[in-house]
C-alpha cells in the first residue's frame, strides 16, 4: 500500500474537521448536556422535596382529621349526655306534676265524695221525712225536729 497525496489530503481533512469539532461543536453540546444533566437532578430533587412535604401535608391532614373526629365524638357524648340529662329531667318534672294532678284529683274526688254524701243525707232525711209523715198522717215540721234528723241523716 502506498501513501499517496490524495490520503495524506484526507488525513489534514479529517485532523482540521476533528479539531473544529472538538473546538467549536463539542464544547456547546458538552454544555448543553451539562445544563440538562443538571436541569434533571434539579427536577429530581423538587420531585423528592415535593415528595417530602406531601408526606408531612398527609401527616398533617391524618392529625386534622384526627383531631376534628376526637372533636365530633367528644360534641356527640357531650349531646348524648345532655339529652340523657334532659330526659331524666323531664321525667322528673312530668312524675311531680303527675303526682300534683293526682293528689289534686284526689282531693277532687273526696270534695265530690263529700257533697255526694251531703247530698244524699240530706235527701234520705227528706224522703224520711216525707216518708214518717205519711206514716204518721200529719205533717213533720223539719225545723222543730232538726236535732233528729241530723242524728239520723249521721247514722245514715
């Protein structure tokens, strides 16, 4: 093989297009990869930050509504006694006021019992009364004999 002009060309060529690449094109493309290797780790560590604070925003978030729970369950016993409270109450005052009608109904009942009494003692001495006379064959004057009737009208 022999080493002619036209190779010895071709190397000077290749030499000059190697060292314009390596002095104009490689070093933009070298930044351009720097710049994206490092856009990429940037990316890289905002993903894991972001990851991180959505973590502690979860942990966050589970501890609120924890707490707005706890809060919930705490106002559904506080109501729960409450109405337990008012229950017992009312039962209460409906058990003293029925205990009032009852005792007021009571003395109702012994009043009417009373009058009853009064009424029928004072008509079993009227009939009584009616009923001697005409035995007797005159009329009973019931204010001279008042004393006796009302012993009667009392052992009736």
């Amino acid at each position: 093989m022999s080493i002619n002009a036209t190779f010895i060309g071709q190397i000077i060529v290749f030499l000059i297009l190697l060292w314009f690449f390596t002095k104009f094109v490689v070093p933009p493309l070298a930044e351009a990869n720097a710049a994206r290797q490092k856009k990429i780790a940037e990316g890289l560590a905002a993903a894991d930050r972001g990851q991180k604070d959505l973590d502690e925003a979860q942990a966050r978030a589970n501890d609120v509504v924890r707490e707005a729970r706890e809060r919930a369950n705490q106002i559904i016993d506080q109501a729960s006694r409450r109405s337990g409270e008012m229950v017992e109450s009312a039962k209460s005052v409906a058990s003293l006021e029925g205990e009032r009608l009852v005792a007021v109904a009571k003395q109702q009942i012994e009043l009417e019992t009373t009058r009853a009494r009064e009424t029928l003692r004072r008509d079993v001495a009227r009939l009584t009364v009616g009923a001697a006379s005409q035995l007797l064959g005159r009329e009973i004057d019931a204010s001279k004999h008042a004393d006796i009737l009302n012993k009667l009208a009392t052992e009736i």
